[in-house]
C-alpha cells in the first residue's frame, strides 16, 4: 500500500529541503505520466525524446532519447550555456 500523498514532485520536495537546495535550481528528467508531479515542482523540467507528446508540452525543453543519453546530453549542453553566462566579459 502507498500514501496518497507519495509522488515524485513530493519526493523531489523533500529531497531538495533535505539538501538544501532552492526547487529553482532542480532539473527533473522525464518520460511519462507519473513524473508531471515532479515537472511541476523543480525549476527546469525535462522532456526525454521518447516521452508522449503531452508530456513534450507540458516540459520547459525536450531532449535526447533515453538511448541516446538524453539527459547526459541536456546536463552537458546547460553546463556549457551557464558558463557562458556566467563569464566575464
């Protein structure tokens, strides 16, 4: 049996109080139904390239499959865009 009140954003949540960490600053990856709780909570949400097409829409940016390494993909390709930003100029 599990509580009504468990799902991924919740989880999400609590794992970001735990650490200390603003839900801003969380990147949720993604592919299906059962991760829209989490999409809602973190700062970026992050559509797999194989997910269902409502699950594209309702996600900030849609990366690479999971086979491709999607989500080592979109960590590399936002790493580089925040050290873009971040240098002086």
């Amino acid at each position: 049996m599990v509580s009504r009140y468990a799902s991924k954003g919740n989880a999400l949540e609590y794992l970001a109080k735990y650490l200390n960490i603003g839900l801003d600053d969380v990147i949720a990856f993604g592919d299906n139904f059962n991760d829209i709780s989490m999409f809602k909570k973190a700062g970026i949400s992050v559509a797999m390239g194989n997910a269902e097409g409502e699950i594209k829409r309702i996600c900030r940016f849609v990366t690479l499959t999971n086979s491709e390494d999607g989500v080592a993909d979109f960590i590399f390709k936002h790493l580089e865009n925040t050290k873009a930003e971040s240098t002086p100029a």
